[in-house]
C-alpha cells in the first residue's frame, strides 16, 4: 500500500507543481503584456498624429 501511496503523492506533486508554474506564467503575462501594448500603441500614435497648430485657409479677400 505504500508503494501506490507513494505514487499517487508523485503525481501530484508533478501537476502541483506544473499547475504553479502555468499560473505563473499566466501572472507574468497578465502583468507584463498590457505595459508592451500600452506602449507600442502610445509611441506610435504620437508620431502619426501630429497636426500643424496653424492652418491657413483660402479665401477671397476683397
């Protein structure tokens, strides 16, 4: 009876710590990717939408 106690305990000691290291992969992404995403789409963004602050417009001048 030890024997398959024993490698009952093994296998959950394999998933236990499979299971901790998803879940900290699932952390890290959960915490790292928005900051890469924030700050792809921040920079981009502000050098494709820069406008001239002073338009001039045509018009007749009479």
């Amino acid at each position: 009876m030890n024997s398959n106690s024993q490698s009952a305990n093994s296998a959950d000691t394999y998933s236990q710590r499979l299971a901790d290291i998803v879940g900290t992969a699932i952390a890290l992404v959960t915490l790292i990717l928005p900051v890469f995403v924030i700050a792809h789409y921040s920079s981009t963004n502000v050098q494709n939408n820069q406008q001239p602050l002073v338009q001039n417009f045509k018009g007749s001048q009479d």
